[in-house]
C-alpha cells in the first residue's frame, strides 16, 4: 500500500502500478465472481471484470429487461447468467449489486448461500452501516468487503473501453479468511478502478450519500436552475440563460478545472471575471454551507436512509421516478438544454 499526500494529509493508496491486474488475477484465479443485479453498477463491473479476464458470472430475475441485456451483452444463460439464487450459490464471490432497497428483500436468499469462506462484496457502505433498518447482518465466517466506484457504472465501463479509469474507494468489514483485504483490493483492480483509497462502511456511506445529494447531483441542479431562473426573469432568452448557465460551465470551463484545477481555470479568463469570482465565492460558500450541515446530519442519524428505503421499496417506485425525471427533463431549461446539445457542430 502507498502513503500519498494529498496536500498535506497522508493516505493509503493502492496504485495499479504496485497492485498489478496479473496479481490481481493470482489472487481470484480460483474464485467464481457472482454479479448479482445487471442494472447500473451490475454491467460496469462485470463486463470489464469479464475483459480483464476474472471467471464471471450473473445472477439477475429472469423475464426481466435487465435480463435481455445482459443476453445482449453475451452473458450465455445456464453458462454464465442464472436466476439470483443459482448464482448466489455458484459464487464464492458474491458481489451484491442489487439496489439498496431491493438488497433488503432479498437478503434471506443471498445469506442462504453464504456458506463458510465466500466473500460478500458491496459497492455502498448503506446494506451494513444502517443494519437496524435493513437487517443485513452477514454469518461471521464470510469476508465482508467493499468497492465503492466513485461515479456511475456507465461511466466506469465507457472509461475502462477508453483506457482510463474511475477512482474507488475499498474498504474491508470482516475478515473471516484472512484473505479480504488482497480480495478487495483484486477485485477494485478488476472492475478498472483507476487508483484505490482506503474507507471503512460508514465513511463510505456517508460521504457518497451527502455528495450526490450535494455537489453532484442534487446542489448542481438547484444552484444552475437559480441562476437560470434569475436570468429569464431579468428578460435573458432562454439560450442566452442555458449558455450562460450550463452550456459554457460543461463545455468550456469545467474541463478546465477537471484538466488542471480552479486556479487554472480562473487564469484563463479575463481579469474581470476573475475578480468577480474570487469576490463572490465567498457569498455563496456561506450561503450553501449550513444547508451542506444540515444534509450531513440528515445522512448520519439514518433520516436519508430511511427516506430511501421507504420510497424505493414500494412497488410502483419506478413509474414514480419517471414521472419526476420527466418533469426535469421537459421543464423549460433542459427543454432549452437538448436543442443547445443538438446545435453542438459535433452533433450535426
Ligand atoms: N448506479 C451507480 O452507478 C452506483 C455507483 C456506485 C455505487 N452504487 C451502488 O451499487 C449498488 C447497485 O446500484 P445500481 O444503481 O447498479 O442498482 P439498480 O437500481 O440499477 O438496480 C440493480 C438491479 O436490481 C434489480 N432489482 C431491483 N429490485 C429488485 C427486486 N425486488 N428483486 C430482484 N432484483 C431487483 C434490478 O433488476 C437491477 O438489475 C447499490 O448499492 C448502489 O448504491 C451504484
Ligand atoms: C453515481 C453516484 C452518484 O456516485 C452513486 O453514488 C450512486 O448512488 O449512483
Ligand atoms: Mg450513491
Ligand atoms: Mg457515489
């Protein structure tokens, strides 16, 4: 494991370099990986884990889409793709990727088949952090592991066929065989982690549950849709206010910060920019900082978890997100959004 400082704070790391993908594949030769759910995470994973040359298999609900995708993907029924069960009870890895409302129901037959020396592996700290509200307590003779992609399973296998690679976090819960820290970490290698930092359950869940509620998912909306908002009330065209908003931060500002930090970002534009930013950072920091507290303690006394379990356990939890995504997606600004993407010279 690598010591890194990461401006000033030393961590532990583990690099491809010094956890190799041959060592990795030592370290599983044995094992038989069990996918289970083929929804976001459940692709990612096992098709790189499949091109990284690990013994992959799935286990997802027959008659289902995600079913026939994964028949389209080339998993072979009876071969490598099985009903959650049988492949529960073929893995010795058992990488449960079901959502974390349906890792719940499920939990009965999954545990069935964690006999002594399997390995559990989770990609979110939620099922075992918050185990007075999801009953997932594993036998004490499994490993129990995590490998936390740090962004969507899409992303993860578009990087991995691009070369690149998503960073994870990785943590280890249990130790039952001695052997969970090199599996966790062979497997966060296979799966095309770019680089590895370690976590524990908590940490884990924590953290993700406050950033994609926060910067990543749920702050960036509210803060683009008010200044859009205040720019068409003030008489800007929606073009002028989805550029201004949206359009420049994607395409021109944020892989500029992405590429070399903020400072670079800043210094390539205009002085007068620069002096408003660095005036008005300070406002809105402050204006945003005791809403982040407040979301923070939401996560950490389980009000987020439960939210969650209750809403995406019921049965018609799809149909009522989609009516909720569709009203993002045909509300005035990414209504305004898509014909800006469609006006991308690349895109004509
Ligand atoms: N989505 C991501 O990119 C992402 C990123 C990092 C971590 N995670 C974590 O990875 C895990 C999997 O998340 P996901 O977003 O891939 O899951 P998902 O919501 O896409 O669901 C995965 C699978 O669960 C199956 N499923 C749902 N309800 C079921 C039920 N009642 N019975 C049987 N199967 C059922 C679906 O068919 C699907 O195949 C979660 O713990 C999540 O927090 C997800
Ligand atoms: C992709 C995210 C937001 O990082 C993940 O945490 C999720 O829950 O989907
Ligand atoms: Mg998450
Ligand atoms: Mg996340």
């Amino acid at each position: 494991m690598a010591k890194m400082n990461f401006g000033g704070v030393e961590e532990n790391v583990v690099t491809r370099e010094e956890f190799p993908l041959e060592k990795a594949r030592e370290v599983l030769k044995d094992e038989t990986i069990a996918v289970i759910g083929y929804g976001v995470q459940g692709p990612g994973q096992s098709l790189n884990l499949r091109d990284n040359g690990f013994n992959v298999i799935i286990g997802q609900r027959k008659e289902s889409k995600t079913w026939d995708k994964a028949v389209a993907d080339g998993w072979v029924p009876g071969e490598t793709l099985f009903e959650i069960e049988e492949a529960c009870e073929r893995g010795t890895i058992i990488q449960y990727l079901l959502s974390d409302a349906a890792q719940i129901t499920l939990w009965d037959t999954v545990k069935k088949h964690l006999t002594p020396g399997k390995a559990l592996y989770f990609s979110h700290g939620f099922g075992i952090t918050y185990k007075d509200r999801t009953g997932i307590v594993p036998p004490a003779d499994v490993d129990v592991i995590l490998v936390a992609p740090k962004g969507s399973g899409t992303s993860l296998r578009k990087m991995f066929l691009e070369g690149r690679g998503l960073n994870s976090s990785y943590a280890v819960y249990q130790d039952a065989t001695g052997k969970a820290h090199d599996r966790a970490v062979a497997l966060g290698i296979g799966v095309g982690s770019g680089y590895l930092f370690e976590t524990d359950f908590k940490r884990e869940v924590y953290s993700d549950l406050t950033g994609e509620r926060g910067t990543l998912m749920g702050a960036i909306q509210g803060l683009l849709l008010a200044q859009y908002e205040v720019l068409r009330e003030n008489g800007h065209t929606p073009s002028e206010a989805f550029n201004e908003t949206v359009e420049e931060l994607t395409q021109s500002l944020m892989p500029l910060f992405a590429e070399k930090g903020m400072d670079w970002m800043y210094a390539n534009c205009s002085t007068t920019a620069q002096r408003g930013a660095l005036d008005w950072m300070g406002p809105f920091h402050d204006a945003t900082k005791p809403v982040f507290e407040k979301l923070y303690k939401e996560v950490a006394c389980g009000n987020e978890a439960q939210r969650s379990i209750d809403s995406n356990s019921q049965a018609d939890y799809r149909e009522k997100l989609e009516e909720e995504l569709k009203a993002l997606r045909e509300s005035e600004m990414w209504q305004t959004g898509a014909v800006v993407r469609k006006l991308r010279p690349e895109n004509n």
